[in-house]
C-alpha cells in the first residue's frame, strides 16, 4: 500500500512566517479579495483548490511564488 503524501509546503511558508490564516484573509482583503479565515484554511490546507488568481495573491501575501507553495 502506498502512503499518502500530505502537501504542507503553504502551511509550513505561513508558520514561519508568523502568519495565521486570519492575517493570510486580512492581506488578500487589502488587495480587494474577500476569501474568509475558514476558506483560508482549506485553501492552505489543500482541501479545495483556489482558482488562478487567488494562488498568486497567496503566493505574494508570503512572499513566494505559486509552484513553492501549490
């Protein structure tokens, strides 16, 4: 049996940068993007797949590009 692989690269990028899935929600908000904390969190978490321009906005509210992190 294979083992699954868990894709954490956008959740370690956050924690270290001391970020949190509110603040993460706050800075795409600044950008005129409403996404909540709880979509966030699915989002970073790899349980639904933001669309194009959502993964960039994340990708520079960290900092990073969007292949680093999805």
């Amino acid at each position: 049996m294979r083992a699954i692989k868990i894709d954490d690269r956008a959740f370690n990028r956050m924690q270290a940068q001391g970020k949190s899935y509110e603040s993460l929600s706050l800075a795409l908000k600044a950008r005129g993007i409403n996404i909540k904390a709880s979509t966030m969190y699915r989002y970073i978490t790899h349980k639904e797949t933001p669309n194009k321009s959502v993964k960039k906005e994340i990708a520079r509210a960290l900092n990073c590009a969007v292949e680093e992190i999805f």
